[in-house]
C-alpha cells in the first residue's frame, strides 16, 4: 500500500459499534473483494471491498473477517482468515500480511490462516443462532458479477441450513453514513492531494491540449503524493462534451473559446475525494460564460446552508430545485410560465440541471447512507450544482467535498481549492 499507516482504533471503534447492532448469538462475516481477470493471464488491479475495510484496515485478497460478540471463547469474538503466505508467493507477487502485522494493522488477535477457517467458524457457527452475511444493497447498486460475498453466502446457507440468516448492509448503511475524525481527516488528505492535481492543471491547460493529456497530469500528480490514482473515472469534457454527464473518453482537444468540465478526485488510503471545476480553456471567461459559472456558484453556497442536522435528502433538494429555478429564470433560460405549468415530476429546471446536489461521500465515491435518515452531524456529502446548456456549447459544475456539523454551516473540505472566476483567471494567466 502506498498510504501511511492509519491508526487501528478507527478499526477497533468501528467493529464495537457494528457488534452493538447485531442480534444475540449472531456470526457476522465480511468477504474481500475478487481480484476480477480480464483475459489471457491478466487480472485488474485489486481493490479491497470497503465493508471489511472499514472494520479492520485489511487490505489484501483472499481475507474473510468474523464478529460473533457472544463466542463463548474470548479469541472467537472477532477474527481473521488470511491467505497463508510462502516462498514462493513472496517471489512472485510480493509481500502478504503476517499475523503480527495484520494484529498490528486491525487491532485483532485472533489471526488464523484461511485453511483453518471452515474448522474454526463451524466451531462457533454451532453455539450461535444467527448469522449476518453480506450483499450490495446499495441503491445505485447494478450488480452483474459474482463476488466473493455471493460465493461465501451460497456455501455457508448450505452448510448451516438451519441457522437464521440477517441482513448486514442496513446495519453498515447506518453507521458509514456518519464519519470519525479519522475518517474526515483521511478524506481530507484525499481533497489535499486532489488541490495539488487542479493546481498543476491550471498552469498546463491551454487550446490545442488534448483531454488525455490532462487526465495523464492528474494522475502523476496524484500518485506521486501517495495516492493510487483516481477514485472513480474522470470526466475530462471539453466543449460540448461538457454537457455529457458522464462522459469519459477523454480523447478530445480542448479548444480555444470553449469551456472545460473537469470532474475527478484522488482516492488516498481507500477514501474518496469528488471535485469538479469547470475553467475556460483559453484562459478567460466570456461574459455569458461567467454569467452563467456565478449562477451556479451560488447554487452552490446557497445550498451549504441547506446541509444542516434535522434536514433530509428529499426536502434538501426540493429547496436546491428552487434556487436553480430562480437562477435559471435570471438567465433567460426558463420563464415564470414554465414554472407556473411544469410537471412536479419533473420541473422545469431539469431541463438545464437534471441529475442531484449532493451524495455521500467515504470509501466509496457514492458511499453508504439511506436518503431516508435525516442529516447529522459528521456526515461527509459532495455539493454539486450544474448546468448545462447544449445549444450554447455551455457545460458547467462545481463541486466541494463538505462535513455536516453541529451547528453552522458545514465544514468545507476543498475550501482552499481556487473556485471564483477571478482566481481561476488569475491562475491561468500566471501559468501561460
């Protein structure tokens, strides 16, 4: 791993609030993630499932972690399974996990090697009554492949078919939606080192850049400060593309007079960051450019406001829906009319800002959260208003990082991030 050691009470903390929400006499078991193949020999690159990342900082395939809080052995109330390393595996693929350090990195002391597993867990499985499995229930969730988790849940329904079987992800859904200071300051570090990739990019753009060639000096920057690229796909848009929400060939040259929307995030340590800028490729906005950039800069701040404990996800962007209304009005772009005869399934704004505010935000880009639970406090949302004009070659949205908190308004996590016209200008000039 390229990230600095995390300290093992954010895992210990989390596993004690995990295990106050289970069932007397309950198993828990969280799977890591597959390393997928691609073809021939070739496999993509690993990437742990966050679940059982959260509860212990193990990251590495082939481990499996239990929870069973009321084992009548101290050493079977939580516990690893790892992949047994040997010769052989050190030479060919590298360093694995020691029990010493897997105990030093998740705080657990009972560290078994993955052949022990299927002895050790019907050990307990015979002296409790429910176990809590795991499946993707998120719900922008589009699941097509088996995983690990899939596999586990098929084995062990049929190896203890008389137990009861629970549902984890609710459970996990409740408590990630609301980050520790460990948290937040991971996915601090994660904007910090997404500030140094926009920084860099605004002396580099300029007409005649290609889209790939941004996307490259991202990527430098961001793993040379740790990280192991982008959190998710980038979105480097350029001109028309910019109104394509979710465009990522990135194969495009940015050319004088159009704007670029640029919508990435490094990920540091697991943790996700989610920003987007939109700049003038030239260096300079136009007028209706600019007009139209400030408008949804105060969407943006305006929505701030809005992120307050008691809130919740619906009204919240019931109320961001009317301050684009009015934006859009002042524009040109809608009229009072429109409003006066639009769908409420549909209003009239969505014609110019069609997709949310805001979403979760941890180790998942699109983190655990339910839209039914109202806002608290330390709760880490994206805020990312946009609009977007095809006719007018116009894409535009801009996106912080933000903390929930008790009082106020929320913590700015991207707050020393150039967002106004004037500095964006201003930083171009000085990188031409």
């Amino acid at each position: 791993m390229k990230y600095e050691k995390i300290d093992s009470q954010l895992f210990i903390e989390n596993r004690k609030r995990f295990a106050k929400k289970l069932k007397p006499g309950s198993i828990a078991v969280f799977n890591s993630s597959d390393i997928y193949p691609s073809s021939a020999d070739g496999a993509r690159p690993f990437l742990q499932h966050t679940d059982i990342f959260y509860l212990s900082g193990i990251d590495q395939e082939e481990s499996v972690l239990v929870i069973a809080p009321d084992a009548k052995q101290e050493a079977h109330k939580e516990m690893l399974f790892l992949r047994e390393t040997n010769e052989t595996i050190a030479v060919w693929e590298g360093h694995k996990y020691t029990k010493e350090e897997a105990f030093e990195t998740s705080g657990i002391k009972s560290v078994f090697w993955l052949s022990d597993m299927e002895r050790v867990l019907a050990e307990v499985a015979f002296e409790s009554e429910f176990f809590y499995l795991n499946t993707n229930e998120h719900y922008r969730a589009g699941v097509s492949v088996q995983t690990r988790d899939d596999r586990f849940r098929t084995w062990c329904q049929e190896r203890f078919p008389l137990h009861k079987y629970e549902r984890v992800a609710p459970i996990m859904h409740e408590l990630r939606a609301v980050k520790s200071q460990i948290e937040i300051d991971l996915i601090q570090k994660a904007c910090d080192i997404t500030e140094k990739g926009f920084r860099r990019i605004l002396g580099f753009v300029k007409p005649g850049v290609m889209e790939y060639e941004i996307e490259a000096e991202l990527y430098h920057e961001f793993i040379r400060n740790r990280s192991v690229g982008m959190a998710y796909e980038p979105i480097i848009a350029s001109g028309g593309s910019a109104c394509v929400l979710h465009y990522i060939e990135n194969n495009r040259e940015c050319k004088d007079g159009d704007l670029l929307l640029m919508d990435f995030g490094a990920e540091y340590a697991n943790y996700s960051s989610d920003l987007t800028r939109t700049i003038p490729v030239n260096g300079k906005f136009t007028d209706r450019q600019k007009d139209v950039y400030n408008a949804v800069l105060r969407v943006q701040k305006k929505a701030y406001e809005l992120l307050v404990p008691g809130n919740n996800w619906f009204t919240y962007h019931e109320q961001v829906g009317e301050l684009m209304t009015q934006e859009l009005i002042g524009l040109g772009l809608i009229t009072e009319e429109d409003v006066k005869n639009q769908d409420p399934s549909w209003p009239a704004y969505k014609k110019y800002f069609m997709h949310g505010t805001s979403h979760h935000l941890g180790l998942d880009v699109h983190d655990y959260g339910s839209r039914y639970h109202t806002f608290e406090a330390g709760m880490v949302f994206t805020v990312e208003p946009g609009i977007y004009i095809p006719e007018e070659n116009i894409g535009i949205r801009i996106e912080n990082d933000v903390v929930i908190q008790e009082t106020g308004l929320p913590k700015d996590l991207m707050e020393n991030i150039p967002v106004t016209v004037e500095e964006i200008e201003a930083l171009m000039s000085e990188g031409k």
